[in-house]
C-alpha cells in the first residue's frame, strides 16, 4: 500500500498563484483570444452562471396602435376602450397572470382593428362625397 501524501489540489506548488490570481489570468487570456484550453490553470474549479429567460412572456399589449386610435382614428371611442383594455393587458402581464393579458390583448387588437376600419370607410366616404361634390358643381 502506497502512503504518499495527497494534496488538496494535487497541481498547486509552493509559491504558484493563487486563486484569485488564476481567475485573473484565465479572464485576461480569454480577453486577449487566447483559447481557453491554452490558458495555464491550477484545478481552480471551474463555476458557471445559468440564466433563465423566459419567452413566454411576449404578450403584445398593442398600447401604441391603441394611443394612436384614440388621437386619430377614434371612430365611436372604439380607440379609447381598446386603449383601455391595452392598459388592462400591460397590468395583468406584470402582475404574471399571462392568459389574462393575453385576453385583453386579443380583445384590444380586435377594437383597434374595428376603429381603423370604420375610420379608414369613414375617411374614404367622405373623400369620394367631397370630390362628387365638387365635380356637379364644375359641370
């Protein structure tokens, strides 16, 4: 039976770096494009980070279709209530009831579609009425 001594960290030698000194070099050699494999290490032991992103969380609340409506294209204040049920949507998605935002999405995207429709018709009817108008009065 073998009984040499075993060191904590069996590469460490009298007098070499210390911890914080190798994670400076190994920080300064993947700095410099140094590959990781290359750069000189002492069984530090290697740490990692995980973030959790989570991608369910884009609901699209449509607050800017819906301001825009409510200034401009306000046909029967169907931009306001979707502007409204906008706020409502933005609430619930930072509260996290995420199915709850995404009903008053869908109900907001639905009452800013209407109001731009019916202005859009609006705004056409009274372009071709003005222009028979004006087309009787030259003849």
């Amino acid at each position: 039976m073998n009984h040499t001594s075993q060191h904590f960290f069996p590469h460490a030698v009298p007098g070499s770096l210390s911890t914080s000194e190798t994670l400076k070099e190994e920080h300064e050699g993947a700095a410099l494009g140094v590959p990781l494999g290359l750069v000189p290490h002492n069984s530090v032991p290697m740490t990692s980070t995980v973030i959790n992103i989570r991608s369910d969380t884009s609901v699209p609340d449509h607050v800017v279709w819906s301001l825009f409506n409510t200034l401009f294209m306000n046909f029967c204040c169907l931009g306001f209530v979707a502007f409204a049920y906008s706020v409502k949507s933005r609430d619930r998605k930072m509260v996290g009831d995420l199915t709850g935002a995404q009903s008053y999405a869908s109900t907001a995207k639905c009452l800013n579609i209407t109001a731009l429709v019916f202005s859009l018709l609006l705004v056409i009817t009274l372009i071709i009425g003005l222009i028979t108008l004006l087309m009787r009065r030259a003849a």
